[in-house]
C-alpha cells in the first residue's frame, strides 16, 4: 500500500459502505427480476401463482448468522434442510436458496406461501432456533405491479 496507513475510516471507508448499499438493492432488484422471469410469462402474463386453489404470493427471506449459528456453521446445511421442510410443512413452497457474499446476510430463501400469516409463522419457527436472524419482504411479479401501478389514482 506504498508504505500509507490504511484505515477504515475516511472517503474509501464511505465508498466502500455505499457501494455495498448499491450492491444489496441490486440483487434484491436482481431477484425481483428473477421472481418477474420465474412467475410470468411474456406471451401471457399470470396473475398470481396457485396451489391447491389459494393463491401464493412470494416473499424473499434474508438470514444471518447469529453467533450460535457461526459458532456451529457446519451444521448449516442440515439447518437449511430442516428450513425447508418447516417452509413445506406450514403450506410454502421453496422457489430458492443463495448464500450471500459482502453484505450484511448470509443466505437467503425465496419462498411462495399463503399470505403474510403463514410467512411469519415460518420465520418465526425458523429463527426460534437461534442460529439466525431474519428479515422478510413481499415480492410482486410483473403483473401484480402492474396491477398496482394501473391503480394509482
């Protein structure tokens, strides 16, 4: 670093979280447009996703670790599984799992449930746990946004 103290504070410390804050509104972006490419359809539009007649909205979960969950790391792909099924068991469908690399959350899930009821009662159950922590968000495909937009007054 030619022989400079490199700190991390200062204009590289600020770029660097900016540019993390880009980053994370990116791939939430990102996996808004993956939802788009998933659940519709360019020729014929679907409004919603159905199972077992209900509708089924999707939702993204983020995780972290907590420090019993990095504390016991290796056991996280049993945990994932044991996710997954406590999403299936509570009327969900798992659409995707990611780790994360240079944000603040480890892994996420894209899910499809119900209603927002039934998405709390999974993270809820999921985090009881304490290996993570956890923060939920409605994704809306395509069509149901615009759906929304076409309803603004």
């Amino acid at each position: 670093m030619n022989g400079k103290n490199r700190n991390f504070v200062g204009p590289d410390h600020e770029r660097g979280k900016i540019m993390k804050s880009f980053f994370l509104k990116g791939l939430v972006v990102a996996l808004m447009l993956v939802s788009f490419s998933v659940t519709t359809s360019y020729a014929e539009p679907q409004q919603e996703t159905k199972k077992g007649g209900s509708v089924m909205n999707t939702y993204v979960i983020f995780f972290s670790f907590t420090q019993k969950g990095i504390e016991n790391i290796k056991d996280s792909p049993a945990r994932v599984e044991a996710a997954k099924k406590t999403v299936k068991a509570l009327g969900g469908e798992m659409k995707a799992f990611y780790a994360i690399l240079g944000s603040k959350y480890d892994t996420l899930f894209i899910v499809e449930a119900p209603d927002d009821s039934t998405v709390a009662r999974m993270v809820l159950s999921i985090a009881s746990k304490g290996s993570v922590s956890t923060e939920t968000h409605r994704l809306f495909n395509e069509a149901e946004y615009s759906k929304i937009i076409s309803s603004l007054p």
